[in-house]
C-alpha cells in the first residue's frame, strides 16, 4: 500500500524524487513558492527551468499552499537550499498536527551557526510530532535518476525505524537505498563535497588533468573525514556512497552545479557573474565558508578548504592559492 508524500522544494532534486516516489505507488504532492512554477507543474506537467528533460505524471500536483501540500502526509520531504530550511520548517512545524517522518535530500550547512541539516530540522520541529529525521543522500544527479540510471544512495537516522521506511519509500530496480545510522557522517560527506567538486572545477577550468583531479579528490575527502570525526562521525562512513560515492560523482560531472561554478572561476569569471547565470543556488558557495569557520573554531586543519575560501571570499588569486597548496611543507600521508 502506497503513502501520502510532500515534497518541498521543485527544484530538480525534489522533481526527480517525485518521479521515484509516484512510480513506487505513493501519493505525492509537491509544494513551490513559484505560482508560475506550479502552474507549469500543473497544466503542462513539466519543469523547464530546472530540469527540462523531465515530465511529470499527471497525478503529481503542486501547491504554493503549504499547508494544502503537507496535510495528511505521511512523511516530508524537504529538498530545499539550506538557506532557506529554518524558515520553511517553522512553517511546516505551525501546520503539522500528526506524527511524520522527515527526510532531507539537500546538502550544505546553516551559514553563521554552521549547523547540520537535521539539527536544523529538529531544532524546528516539535518533537513529538516526529518519528524520526532522516538524511536522503548519495552519489546521484538528477538528470540521470530520471533516466533511470542505476543509482545507490544513503538513509540515514538516529533513529533505525525511520530510515527503514525510507529505504522502503524510495528502493526499486533502479534506485536503491542502503541504511546507515550514522547521520553526522552521513551529511558532513554530503555538505562537504561540494567544496571539493569546486576545487575539481577549477583545476578543469584552468587545463590541469586526471593526475591533479585525482590528488585534490583524494586530499579532499582527508580534509572531509578529519572535520567530520571531530564532529562525532564513524570514520568509515566516509568510504561509503556519502563519502566516497558522492564526492567522485560530484566531482568527475558537469550535472555538478559546483563542479561547473568551479569550472567558470577556473576559466576566469567573476563569482557573482557565475550565480547569476546559472541561475540556480550552488549550495558549495556558502558552505565554503560554513567550513572554513567551523574548522578553525576546532582547530581542524583543511587547506583545500582554505584555499577555495581565499578565492571565493578573498578574491585569492586561483594559480597562486594552488600555488600555495603545492607548496605548503612536505609530510606523510
């Protein structure tokens, strides 16, 4: 039997899960902000500006109305930029008034406090309104989920019940869900890797080849898995599909909103000029910064980090901050 889902957010994350989650059998409805967007949705069952090879089934709906989109569902989805996840989720926490699981599919990390998705969320949420929060996150890009490429992706709760359901909300032949407990890990290896994909962008962008794309993924998941057991993670989480997995796929495509923002600065380009034609939020921008800061109030080292840091925020230039990182004194491994 089929469950009612929300998913909030239509961007291309957001309309790809939609597509799984109707094809497992399950009711989805779908909440925007854009009234343009919804009718689109709607009437010509497309979403053009974020992912236009996609069309919707007809039985998917969208809604401005938030509190239309979450009533009577069973579980929420929220795939929404990490900027705006405190504010949606005290709108959700005003209208919910039976008990839900929450799944998040975005990755990045709250500017300022520098806190996780899920700690967001539950920060929010009335707890007892909550069976658990699960982190939905992987190796996967939209434009091939809704081909139906064979995709391996992550659910991770504290709470084991959870992320069984997600696992069964989400799992068919081409998409499968493993169970993971460990959340931190889990979402620190997905924020992160969006800091690496720019690195990869602009190593691209400025001609370098596989053996320099190969060193700075490699040295950027040590700067990842050093940050992430600071903060309490299992260090093998980092070899799975939200370490490893994610940041080698983010890193190698330019399905990568990172990976091409990277690219671009690579080639020269001016931040703010990237963003504004891109069009679409590059979640590794803010989290560049989120890092940086939250690395130093630990006492982490993460010169990849840095290095981004300087040339996204400092106006570093991007010959001399790989420069510096070639340079910096010789050690083990």
């Amino acid at each position: 039997m089929g469950h009612k889902i929300a998913v909030l957010g239509a961007g291309s994350w957001g309309s790809a899960l939609a597509g799984v989650l109707f094809e497992n059998g399950h009711t989805v409805s779908i909440w925007t902000r854009d009234n343009d967007q919804k009718e689109e949705i709607n009437n010509q069952h497309t979403n053009k500006k974020y992912l236009p090879q996609f069309s919707f089934p007809e039985d998917i709906l969208a809604s401005t109305d938030l509190k239309e989109a979450v009533t009577g569902a069973e579980a929420l989805l929220f795939v929404i930029p990490t900027k705006g996840m405190r504010a949606v989720a005290k709108q959700v926490n005003a209208l919910i008034d039976h008990k839900v699981t929450v799944i998040h599919a975005s990755k990045g990390l709250e500017e300022h406090s520098h806190k996780r998705i899920s700690t967001i969320l539950s920060e929010e949420l009335v707890p007892s309104w909550l069976t658990g929060i699960v982190a939905l996150s992987g190796p996967s890009h939209a434009e091939e989920v809704i081909k139906k490429d064979l995709t391996t992706i992550t659910a991770a709760s504290e709470t084991a019940v959870s992320a069984q359901l997600t696992q069964e909300l989400f799992i068919n032949d081409y998409f499968r869900v493993y169970t993971n407990s460990d959340i931190v890990g889990v979402e620190i290896g997905a924020a992160l890797k969006n800091i690496i994909a720019i690195g990869a962008g602009v190593i691209a962008g400025l001609g370098y080849g596989d053996n320099a794309k190969a060193g700075l993924v490699t040295r950027g998941l040590a700067e990842i898995s050093r940050l992430g057991i600071e903060l309490g993670a299992d260090p093998l989480t980092f070899m799975g599909l939200s370490g490893v997995g994610d940041l080698i796929v983010t890193c190698t495509s330019p399905h990568s909103r990172n990976w091409r923002a990277g690219y671009q600065i690579g080639k020269g380009k001016e931040i703010d000029s990237i963003l504004s034609e891109m069009g679409m939020v590059v979640e590794g921008i803010s989290t560049t910064r989120a890092a940086f800061e939250l690395a130093a109030s630990h006492g982490i080292e993460m010169p990849i980090t840095e290095a981004i840091y300087n040339v996204v925020y400092n106006d570093s230039d991007v010959e001399y901050a790989i420069l510096n990182l070639m340079q910096r004194e010789g050690k083990s491994e």
